[in-house]
C-alpha cells in the first residue's frame, strides 16, 4: 500500500488493488478517514469524509482537509499511476511545515 503523503504524524495512502471511486485511506494513530474524490470531466468538484474506524481528532480532521486541498491533483495523479497504470512505488510527499 503506497503511501501517498506525510504530513506531521498523519499517513495518507492508497492500495494498489482499489476500486473506484478515486479515494485514500487517511491514518493517525488508530483513527482512520476514508477521502473520497469525485470528478467530472477531468475536474475534483466534490471531496467526501468518511470516517472508517477510531476517532480522528478534529485538529487532525482539519489537517487531512487542508492537505487534500492543497494536494488533491498530484493524490490523484499517484492514484491513476497506482491503479491504472499498475506502478506499484511512487515518491511519498512529506510534508514537514504547517499549512495554513
């Protein structure tokens, strides 16, 4: 399972075996978030928040978001390489300063 990015204690990734709709699996500690893109016409015009199982601190919450938004084409870029393209390695963003 590639991960995708880091950023300050949180792991976001993707199976190589997934299934659509585009999503990630966004972890910290034993919390995880489901991310889900929608896209039309080549465009992100909707992202969904789907906690899997623990309890995702708020602060935590709102750093998956502001990382997915500001990051959100090249995720989906890794994802189509991962799953359509069957690359099985791709480079981890790690992300070592806060974004605002």
């Amino acid at each position: 399972m590639p991960r995708i990015i880091e950023y300050l204690g949180l792991i976001i990734y993707c199976y190589t075996d997934d299934h659509y709709p585009v999503h990630f699996h966004a972890v910290y500690n034993n919390a995880v978030v489901k991310v889900t893109f929608f896209i039309k016409e080549g465009k992100i015009y909707r992202t969904t928040y789907t906690p899997v199982s623990g309890k995702m601190p708020v602060a935590k919450l709102r750093d998956i978001k502001k990382v997915c938004e500001a990051y959100k084409y090249k995720m989906l870029d890794n994802w189509i390489d991962i799953q359509v393209k069957g690359v099985t390695k791709v480079r981890t963003i790690k992300i070592t300063t806060r974004i605002r």
